[in-house]
C-alpha cells in the first residue's frame, strides 16, 4: 500500500499515538451539561466527554471520504476502459481491506481435524469493530448501487 494508506490505516486503527487522546485524559476533560447564567453563577453539570464517540466518528468519516462511490466509481470507469487489465478498484478495495481488517494471521488449533484458521488480529479487537461494520455498510452500499 502507499504511504498514504499507510497513514491513514494508522488513524483508524489509532496506531497514531500524537492524534488521540491517552487512556486516561477522560478523568481531566469535561463538557459542561447545562448553561450557565451570568459571571457569579457556577457550573454544576459537568460530564466527561466521549472521546471514543469522537474517534469512532472521525474513522467512520474518514472512511466515507475513502470510500466515497464516486470514487469507486472513477475507479471502475478505469478499470473497463483498461478492458478489466487494470484491476484498480480490486486493488483499491483490498488495500481498504487490510487497512480496516489488519493483516491475516494464520492460526492453528490443535484437535481432531489439526485445523488451521485464518485471523486478522484486529478483527478480535473489539475496538475495531465499529469502523469494521461501517466499513461492510459501505461496500454492501457500492455494490447493490445501480451502476452507470
């Protein structure tokens, strides 16, 4: 993948450690809950912001714009113009794959049968889930789309 793939995966798999907040930068950031009245009142709704809601619609709006259908579509445009040689939507789409997905680890499991699976570490991480599903959203979205 180029190296702006490369960056991007790392955002949203939060590899980016300078683009997210630390693990406990919740306990010291809060929202304020209700309004406050003038200069002498004081604030007692505070809530703690959801830095995770954040992050999850950033990834998810990142991934829209990777996986905006005009693009697929420009994409597959090229594709039937290189009379289906150019294979760059297939390329494209697997790249975003394996930036959602992770990289595929093989495991085996000892047993009757000695099956061996095949499982991106990511895709166990329950952290990855949400952009996972919007990313199968999107491509099911692509796909059932009328085609021009």
């Amino acid at each position: 993948p180029s190296k702006g793939i490369e960056v991007v995966g790392s955002i949203i798999r939060e590899k980016h450690p300078k683009l997210f907040p630390g693990k406990n930068a919740f306990l010291y950031s809060a929202k304020q809950l209700d309004g406050c009245d003038g200069l002498s009142a004081y604030c007692y709704g505070k809530a703690p912001l959801d830095f995770q809601g954040r992050i999850e619609r950033i990834k998810v709006s990142l991934l829209n714009v990777l996986l905006d259908e005009e693009r697929l579509n420009r994409l597959d445009l090229i594709d039937w113009a290189q009379e289906g040689k150019g294979n760059n939507l297939q390329r494209y789409l697997r790249n975003m794959s394996t930036l959602v997905f992770g990289t595929v680890t093989n495991i085996s499991i000892k047993g009757r049968t000695n099956e061996t699976i095949s499982v991106a570490d990511d895709i166990i991480d329950d952290r990855n889930w949400g952009i996972q599903i919007a990313f199968l959203e999107k491509l099911k979205s692509f796909g059932n789309a009328p085609k021009q």
